[in-house]
C-alpha cells in the first residue's frame, strides 16, 4: 500500500520535526507546502530523499491572512497524485505502525477515513489513554486519507479540488469532507489515534489566537454566517 502524503508547515517546523521519522516510515513521498520567510521548514526536506518542500506566498494573496487551501491546492499540483493520498496537520504524530495498521484495515478506496487526537507532547507521543483533543470529528483536515481514484475527488480542469477562496485556514477540510458526506458515504476511522503536540485555534497563523476569537464573535453577531471570511467576500 503507498501512500503520498501533504501537509502545511508554517513555522511549525520544530512540532513537523518530532513526527517526521514516524510519517516517512509509512509514506511513499511527503510534499510539505511552507512560506517564502519559512527557512526552518525549508531545511526539512534534507532529512529523507522522499520529501519536497513547495515554497509559495499564496497564503497571504489578495489580502488573506493564512488562505490554507490555496496553498495546498497548489501543492497538490505538484505532489504524486497516486495512490493513497493523506492530507495531515504538521503537529500530530501517528504511533510508529501507523502505516501498517492501515494496511491492515483494509481502507476502502471510496470513503474518507479519519482519526482521533489525544492530548500529547514531545515527550509523550504514544496512545496510553490520555485524554481525547476536545470537540474532535475524524475526517477533517489535521487527518485526511482518500484514494486518487474516488470519483470524489475527480474536478474539471481548471477546477480545485481544495476550497482556495478563504482568508484563514478553516473551512475548506469541511468542505472537502462534504464531498464524501453530501453522498451519505461516512467516514471511516482509522484504529490509532494521533498525538497532538502543537497550538490549536491557528487559522490565522501561529500566534494569532486573538484573531481566531475576533472571527468566533463575528460569526455569532452575523448569526453563524461564514460568507463573509472568503476573498472578495460581503464585508
């Protein structure tokens, strides 16, 4: 079973650098997607002949503060697109059999399949019962794994895959999700869980958790609309 691997690394370098050994034990290649100033995650790529690393400022295009989908979407591009695909967040670290647990589960090749977080750190990356990472659905974006030939995930030409028009870095995994769950396909987990090791409510980029709780309250004061956080979007 092979397996290609894409994540995003924007100065997250020193979280993707604990659980790069355990992923590129079980990938055929891993394309990590970083920023022009990210120096760090550049250097990555000299660990293992597999990886390469797509340097682009799409995340900070047309005025967008991170726009996480435009940037992998552009990866993706650029990435082996055979096989299995696996779409995972550089701060979760897989138990070092993952690949050969999946192997073994048989995945389907037209479901998505996901997974479950617990709270780890670096010290402490494998599953003894820690508590779950809090309001967790396997299937979005910190653990995506799918087949490049799902009818899913099959587009035009000239057609994204991923959602490229958000300011931030949310809501394009759940529309990539809805591909499978808008057909009433559920997702399938996967039997580990991830150790998450790294900050959450990044959607910003690292440190701009204050720009995450604006957005929350914003959401609310518009009744939970989402419109206006795409590019050229209602103000």
């Amino acid at each position: 079973m092979k397996i290609n691997g894409l994540t995003v690394c924007v100065d997250y370098a020193e979280f993707l650098a604990v659980g790069l050994f355990r992923w590129m034990d079980g990938l055929e290649s891993l394309t990590i997607v970083t920023a022009p100033h990210d120096e760090e995650t550049m250097g990555l790529a000299r660990v293992d002949p597999r990886i390469r690393v797509v340097v682009t400022d799409l995340f900070y295009r047309d005025r967008a503060a991170f726009n996480k989908g435009r940037a992998m979407e552009a990866a993706r591009e650029e990435m082996p697109w055979t096989d299995w695909i696996l779409f995972f967040d550089a701060d979760v670290v897989p138990p070092d059999d993952w690949g050969r647990q999946i192997a073994a589960m048989h995945p389907y090749p037209q479901a998505l399949h996901g997974a479950y977080r617990f709270e780890g750190d670096r010290n402490h990356l494998d599953d003894h019962g820690q508590p779950p990472c809090a309001y967790d659905v396997p299937g979005v974006g910190y653990f995506q794994l799918f087949h490049s030939t799902d009818p899913r995930v099959q587009t035009a030409p000239g057609e994204p895959l991923i959602d490229t028009q958000w300011r931030h870095a949310g809501n394009y995994d759940n529309r990539f999700m809805d591909r499978w769950r808008a057909e009433g396909i559920r997702v399938r987990s996967v039997p580990f869980r991830l150790a998450h090791i790294g900050e959450r409510e990044n959607w910003f980029g690292r440190g701009q958790r204050e720009a995450f709780l604006e957005m929350q309250a914003e959401r609310r004061r518009r009744g939970g609309r989402w419109d206006h956080e795409t590019l050229g979007g209602p103000e």
